[in-house]
C-alpha cells in the first residue's frame, strides 16, 4: 500500500507514487495531478498542490529508502 495522506482543509488526497512523485486528487470533481516532493507540477488536470502536504508524502519517504553507508 502507498502512502496518503488527506489534506484536512480541502480533502484532496495526495499519494506517493512507485517513481516517487505524488499524485494529488480531488475526490469532488476527479481531478488529478502529479507534483515533485516540491509542489512542482508535473502533468494532469490539477496545477496547484499544497507545499507542505507534497513534501511529507514525497521528501520524507524518500529520505526512509536512501540507503546509510556502511561504517
């Protein structure tokens, strides 16, 4: 299961995606869009995503697979 989070205030629904971008939904209209872990469009029908909502999905799970150097 990816990861998702809910935005609290406009109930778009933004998940991780397997190349690591996140895909924003509106789950009023259907609308999507596909942001960096920066809030940088990408493509689709959406063009605004929320900063912080973008980077606790994109940045973080990113930073939790980046392999640690062997000491």
């Amino acid at each position: 299961m990816s990861k998702q989070v809910i935005h609290p205030l406009t109930g778009h629904v933004y998940r991780l995606t397997e190349d690591g971008m996140v895909e924003v939904t509106d789950p009023g209209t259907g609308a999507q869009g596909v942001f960096d872990f920066q809030a940088r469009w990408q493509s689709g029908e959406l063009r605004h995503a929320d900063l912080q909502m973008a980077g606790w999905v994109g940045r973080l799970a990113q930073r939790r697979t980046t392999p640690q150097p062997e000491e």
